[in-house]
C-alpha cells in the first residue's frame, strides 16, 4: 500500500495509528442526555440548602443510603416478576440503577420505562413482551401504592388525600366513550382494519400471552409485588431515618402516610423526579402531623439527598457500563 511504500522510501520506522472513531448515534444520545442532566437538575440542586443538613445526626445517614439501595434491589424483583423469561439478578440491578438515571431527566419515569424496556430487548425479550412486562411492572406498583396509602392514611386518622384531585365518574366514562368511539370509527375504515390485523393485533397477542405467563406463575407474582411493596417501604423507612437523623418526633404510620401522599403527588408533576413538588409535599404532609418545620425542612432535603442526588453517578456509571457491554 501507499503507506508501506512511504515508509520504505523515507526510512521511517513502525508507528502507530491513532484510533479514530465516528460519531454514532449513542455519542450523541449520550451528550443530549447529560445536557438536559446538566440543564434540569444544577439549578435545582443550587436551591437545595445544605446548611440546613449540617447539622444531621450522622449515624443514621448510612441506614438512610442503605434502604434507598434496597429499592433498587426491589425494582429489579418486582421486573424479574413481570418477565415470563428468566431474567439475572445483578445486571437487572444495574439496569434498575441506570434507568433512574435517565428518570432524573424525564418527568413520570418516562426515561426509565425506556431504559427498561431497551434493557429487556437487549435480554432477547420480544419487543411487545417487553412493553407489556414493564406496563404490568408499573400497575403493580401502583396497586401497591393504592393499598398502602388506603391503610396508612386511615390508620393515621387523618386525611393526608385532600391535595389530590381525581377526576369525577363521569369525566373517566366521557373519556371511555370517546376512545370506543374513534376506535370504532378507525375500524370501519379498510386502512384501520389492516392495520389493525397486520400491526397491532400480532403485538397485542403477544402482549397478553407474556402477561398470561405471569399471572399463572405464583412465584412470579410473589416477585412482581413483592417487589413493588419492597421499593415503597424501602423509601419510607428512608424518610422515617430521615427524620430520626433531625431528632426524630413522629409516628412511623404518620410518616408512611405522608411519603404515600407525597409521592403520589410528585409523580403528576411536570418535573424529572418530582423535583419541587416532593419536597413541598412531604414538607407539608410531615408539619401538618405535627413535626416542626426546624426537623421536617432538613429532613426531608436529607432523604432526596440520599434518594434522589446521590444515585445520579451510579446511575450514569451504570447505564455507561451496560452500553458497553451490548446490554442497553
């Protein structure tokens, strides 16, 4: 070759080549996802006041990182569940902590649904088992969620709901009508039809094949909710050490029912994470039981400290780690 040829005639010896690499659509996925990291989250993290943390017990702080891993731990249980294949427990952990990486940049988990289901596929998952594991994974949770706030909240006594804004009866039926109504309406037309029999009937069959696969399986379902109650109280006792790190001064159901409410109040803001919209509502929910706001401020910042900005690293090192490996 010319360079063999170049090298004789000038008498150079052996070098070697620089490596150069193209841009790919990961590189590029990669930088968009720190920008929008870098733009969402500094300026909320500049609003977080560490002075008020300071002067935190420490010596509960590690119980407070230890039960915010274990819901990782119970994410990784409660999807293995969900899954009518066979799914390893360490690197749907490290999916687990990888997706919540990407839900600090999308708001109502969507970067994790994402993730998961990028993780599933790379797993050798069909696709629309995929979609409908990880959907079953999140009505389970809410299910879970449901319940617990039920018992809490009416076991504290008090109603920790009243911020919560659900839609009337005949709004959810108004909406029904319409759905049935436009399906109806594709399903007349000869392109809906054939769309119907040739793209979304096969995806929907193996959708509930997979689901069908886990509903009959006991130990599935045990791991699918399991799992789910696992992540729930996971962060509850993290909260509950939260405020034990401030002097403590509030009942363990007071403190559950709050966390319920909270976060089912953080989950319908617009923001990754619930950020603003959590703190306000668990910093309301912990002085409207009584706590002072000199323990419940500092408190609840200790818990998204532990919960919500320390795993933002391990999640990025993690999701970096699986993409190299071709598991997301």
């Amino acid at each position: 070759c010319i360079r063999d040829r170049v090298k004789t005639s000038t008498g150079l010896e052996e070098f070697a080549l620089e490596k150069l690499e193209r841009v790919n659509s990961r590189t590029v996925f990669t930088t968009v996802m720190l920008g929008f990291a870098f733009y969402f989250l500094i300026p909320q993290l500049a609003e977080v006041n560490f002075d008020e943390v300071v002067g935190a017990d420490w010596q509960w702080f590690g119980l407070v990182v230890f039960f915010s891993f274990l819901t990782y731990a119970g994410a990784s249980l409660a999807l293995m569940g969900a899954m009518p294949e066979r799914l390893r427990f360490v690197p749907t952990i490290q999916a687990q902590v990888a997706a919540s990486f990407f839900n600090r940049i999308a708001p109502a988990k969507v970067g994790g649904i994402a993730a998961n289901i990028r993780y599933l596929q790379k797993s050798g998952i069909d696709p629309a088992v995929a979609i409908a594991g990880v959907g079953l994974n999140n009505v389970a949770g809410v299910i879970v969620h449901v319940l617990l706030l039920v018992i809490f909240v009416t076991t504290a006594g008090r109603s920790a709901t009243d911020a919560i804004s659900l839609p009337s009866v005949g709004t959810l039926l108004m909406v029904l009508v319409i759905v049935l109504t436009l399906a109806g309406g594709v399903m007349l037309l000869p392109a809906g039809r054939k769309l119907w029999l040739r793209r979304i009937w096969p995806i929907v069959r193996k959708s509930v094949s997979g689901v069908a696969a886990v509903a009959v399986n006991p130990l599935k379902m045990l791991s699918l909710f399991g799992g789910s109650l696992a992540i729930t109280m996971s962060y509850v006792f993290a909260l509950w050490y939260s405020i034990a790190a401030f002097g403590g001064g509030l009942g363990f159901v007071a403190v559950t029912a709050v966390y319920l409410t909270g976060s089912a109040l953080a989950q319908v803001a617009p923001t990754p994470g619930g950020i603003g919209a959590a703190e306000a509502a668990l910093i309301a929910g912990l002085t409207a039981f009584g706590l002072d706001a000199g323990a419940a401020v500092p408190a609840v910042f200790l818990f998204r400290i532990a919960t919500f900005w320390l795993p933002i690293l391990p999640g990025y090192l993690a999701y970096k780690r699986l993409e190299r490996v071709g598991a997301l």
